[in-house]
C-alpha cells in the first residue's frame, strides 16, 4: 500500500513537507514535540541526513520514530557519508520499518559541518544511488544480486532550480528521471519566478516537483553572498530589504514573506507542493507557517 | 645516465650529485609535492647526527619540492638549525635523477652508507623504493605528496588526474570528473555550483560546468545523456601493479 505523501501526490493535490533534522543528541523528545505541532498539517516530515555534513542521529531512526507517531517520513539520503554497501544496508533498513520514501542527495562537502577532516565518501552519486533504489525495488541489489524489500521505493532527487548555469543541472534532472526518480524537491527558492527557467526546462518531462522554501536566520542574511548557503539563491532585493529592517523586524517580515511563497506556490500551479525548511533556531516557526 | 659531483654547495659538509635535464621535461605532468615545515624535519631527525638528503631530479624538482637545488637548501638549513644547537651534526645532499628506478637509486650507495638517516625529497613512490633499497638505514619522508598535475604556469600546479584505472575523459570531454569535481561526482554537476565555481572553494571552477560547456562546444551533450554506471573500485585494488602484455610471460602472468 503506498504511504500517504506517494497517494497524496499522485492524486495532485497540493503537498506540504516539512524538514526535520535529527538533533545532535540520542534524546529525541524536543524533535517529536516538534513534528507533533504539525501534525495533521503535513504531508509527511522530511528527515534530513547530516545536513551541511554535521553530524547528528541517524536519520532513519529518526524517520521510524516519526513513523510509530503516526507521521509519514520521508528519509534522505546522503551519498557523502557512506559506500554502496551501507547505502544498500540503510535502504533495506529502511524497508523493513515501511519508510519507503526517500530522497536522494550527494550530500553538502564536508568541509562546511563539523567534522571537517573527515573523509567524503562519495561512492555512488544521487543519479546511482537513485538507480541502486529502484533496483532495489524489482529485487535486485547494485552489485545485481537478489534482494527483498517490502515494496518499491517512492524516489526523490534534489535540484537546484536557480543553479547557474542551468543546463548541467537540467542535464542531471534528465538522468535521475532515467534512473527512476519518482518525484522532485528543489532546494530554496525565494520567489515563484526563480522557478520559471527550470520549469521551462523540463516541460516536456512529467515531474512532481515539490519547491523547497526556508525560513532562514538573521545571520545567514547578514553574511549572505551567493555561495555562503550551497545551493541557495536569494535575490539581492530581499537581502537587503531584510538587512535594512534590521534583526528585530526580520523575524517577522520573512516569516510572513515564506508563508505568502508558500501561498503563491500553492495558487500558481505551477508545483506539486513544498518542502518548508527552517534554518536551526527557528523550527518552531514552522507550525506558524502551516496555519490557514 | 649523468652523474656528475659538481663540488660543495652552502657549506664545506655539503655535496651535490647533479645530472642534466631533458628540456622535455618541464612539458611532462608530474607529480606534485610540497617541502614539509622545517621544524617538523629537524623533529624527524632529532636523533640522528649524519643525515643524506636524497633529492629527486624529476616530478618534485620540476614542482620545486625536492629536486637537487631544494636538496642543498635542505641539508644547509639542517647544517644551521644543528650549529644554532651547538650539536655535532652533519648533512650532505644529493640528487639522482629518479629515486622510482633502481638504476639511479644504486648511485645513492656510498653517500647512504655514511649516512645514519636519509631524508628523501622525492614524491611517495620515490621514498619507499629508496627505503627498499637501504632497508639498514631509517629513511624520512622531506615533502609531501599532493597529487599528479600539470604546470598551470611558472610556479603554480593543479591536479588532473587520480589514476582511477578506468579514465572517463571520453565522455566528459576531456575533463576529469573523479579529479577535477570535489566530489567525484560522474553524472552532473551537485546543486552547490555557484555561477560555474565550484561549492567547496569559489575561486575554482566547477568541473561539471566545464565539462558540459566543452561538450556544447564539440555538439556532444547527447553523449551525456544516460548515466554513467558506479565506479569500479575493484580495478583499482591498492596497492596498484601493471604488468605490460609483453612482459607477461617473463613474469608467469597467464
């Protein structure tokens, strides 16, 4: 039986995910408080991997845990921190407990988190990893011997829609299509327009692509420069709006800029939902952002 | 094989063995290595009193790590920072023109021989098959090895090439991904590129915005189209060994 995000997609009705990250502690209980406050609001919660190489709780715990609370989970994936074997061994672990949604990403370096040594593994890419999964699906591992999971994966890819240039990244989208990516997730926009060239470029493909958005903290404003937040483009225009109305007003003013994105996606037809990402502090706000 | 002594170089304890340069050589990649910190050399050889600094007359004396003239700088800091300790100490420098070829190794032996330690400025490959050579002696890493690159111009080196044993540059219109994307990733660019610099370091270019401009340039983007299968990791079992088809026989390979 497919989960309730996978129904929930292909029915097309527009989808709300929200982003997890699993705490740098073996205490879950803030975490599930958390997506206790969305739930009935979302889709299914997202559960990050490492994200910007930090280490934290395994995020496929963590996606279990969501799941015996009655959440639907999406697990991501990470191609930086683990071999073919172990991505493997997740994808079956994560079978095993009915977390059947995953999304595949390469994984920032790791020079940006806190363990800045450590080796990046880097095996497969998202494309491979992304193959490996739907492999796995009919039965069979990377390496083509038989293997049993309890239904076939539900496969996301990342893209970063306001990339540039774009074309390698259309490129790329083309090949996770090929290799059996199920649905899309970007990774933050700003503005329903920085959506336009990407969405041109693969028109003629049938994706379901879910807009990234983050609530982001006054210092990554403050220091923004386009590179300072992988992946993330944000026009100058908002920058310095937001860096004119100083710290006090910020909290509010993005806030009520990523819930009228959010309002503007879901009126614009243009996307088959969003992924709400907050940057750490501000978690909490998220709950806000899922009121009517 | 030219060996030829050319006489004392900074100080009266320092010999020079010096051989000519093919003016090839500086077109050649090589492998490049960077001179470790002084002190972490004079800690390496605090225990030892009559030291041989074995250059390396091609990769690292083309990179200015380890070559004959790098040799003599070394043994005469090595001569001052003793002298500044009032300890009995002496070093000599020599250089050959490969320390990976046992020919040119052999020409070491009566300088090891007076020798209690021998710091050697050649890449990886170079120290160990001079530690092979002269198992009797300990023998110290001077530089350390980076990667195998190209000369970018006068004193700068960038990498090119990981020896993965199953070169992509076919397809990637000649532009290594395993190399020269921080990630190694084989079908496309990650989502971090920034205006065609790479995410980890912006003052380098994106490989995958490399590889596809130059394949639109050639009109072969479609060769791009699929993916490309994981990596063979099996083809590259360290430590590596490369028999020639013609040579097989000699060595009982079937």
């Amino acid at each position: 039986m497919a989960d309730p995000f996978q129904e929930g997609l292909a029915s097309g009705s527009f989808q709300v995910v929200t982003r997890l990250v699993p705490p740098k502690s073996a205490d879950l209980a803030s975490v599930l408080t958390l997506a206790s406050s969305w739930k009935g609001k979302v889709a299914a919660v997202l559960v990050a991997d490492n994200p910007s190489a930090v280490m934290g709780l395994s995020a496929l715990v963590l996606a279990e845990m969501l799941k015996r609370e009655g959440h639907d989970a999406i697990l991501v994936m990470s191609c930086r921190d683990r071999n073919r074997l172990d991505l493997g061994s997740i994808a079956l672990g994560a079978s095993a407990v009915s977390v059947s949604s995953i999304l595949c990403v390469s994984g920032d370096y790791t020079h940006y988190g806190d363990h800045p040594d450590a080796k990046p593994v880097y095996d497969l890419d998202s494309v491979q990893l992304i193959a490996m999964l739907h492999e796995m699906g009919k039965g069979r591992d990377i390496a083509g011997n038989p293997v049993a999971v309890s239904q076939p994966y539900f496969i996301g890819a990342a893209v970063c829609a306001t990339a540039d240039p774009l074309f390698p990244q259309l490129m790329k989208v083309r090949k996770k299509v090929s290799a059996g990516a199920d649905f899309f997730v970007t990774l933050p926009i700003f503005t329903v327009d920085q959506l336009g060239p990407f969405l041109d470029g693969v028109k003629d493909l049938p994706l379901k692509v879910l807009a990234g958005v983050l609530l982001p903290s006054y210092q990554e404003i403050a220091e923004y420069r386009d590179g300072s937040i992988p992946g993330t483009f944000i026009p100058d225009d908002l920058v310095n709006a937001w860096r004119e109305g100083g710290e006090q007003a910020f909290s509010a003013s993005s806030a009520n800029h990523v819930k009228k994105l959010v309002s503007d996606l879901r009126n614009s037809g243009k996307v088959a939902g969003v992924c709400i990402n907050a940057s750490p502090g501000r978690e909490p706000e998220i709950e806000g952002l899922l009121r009517a | 094989m030219a060996l030829r002594l050319t006489g004392d170089h900074a100080s009266a304890m320092v010999n020079i063995v010096s051989f000519t340069f093919s003016p090839l050589l500086t077109e050649f990649h090589v492998i490049v290595a960077q001179r470790k910190p002084f002190p972490q050399i004079r800690d390496m050889l605090g225990g030892y009193s009559r030291v041989l600094v074995a250059g390396c007359g091609t990769c690292v004396a083309v990179c200015l790590a380890g070559g004959e003239k790098e040799a003599g700088i070394l043994a005469s800091q090595l001569m001052l920072s003793a002298a500044g300790e009032k300890r009995e100490f002496r070093a000599s420098a020599a250089a050959v023109e490969r320390q990976c070829d046992r020919e040119f190794l052999q020409l070491f032996h009566e300088k090891v021989a007076e020798a209690d330690a021998v710091i050697s400025l050649a890449c990886g490959a170079g120290i160990q098959f001079l530690a092979e050579m002269y198992p009797q002696v300990p023998v110290f890493p001077g530089v350390d090895t980076t990667f195998i690159g190209v000369a970018e111009e006068a004193g700068v080196w960038t990498e090119r090439c990981r020896s993965c044993s199953q070169c992509y540059l076919g397809i990637t219109g000649g532009i290594c991904p395993v190399t020269m994307c921080s990630k190694g990733l084989l079908n496309g660019p990650c989502g971090g590129t920034v205006h065609g610099k790479c995410e980890v370091d912006l003052e380098r270019d994106c490989a995958w915005t490399q590889i596809y401009r130059r394949l639109e340039e050639q009109s072969r983007t479609d060769i791009q189209a699929m993916p490309v299968l994981p990596m063979k990791h099996n083809l590259r079992i360290q430590p590596g060994r490369v028999i020639h088809s013609a040579y097989r026989k000699r060595f009982s390979i079937g």
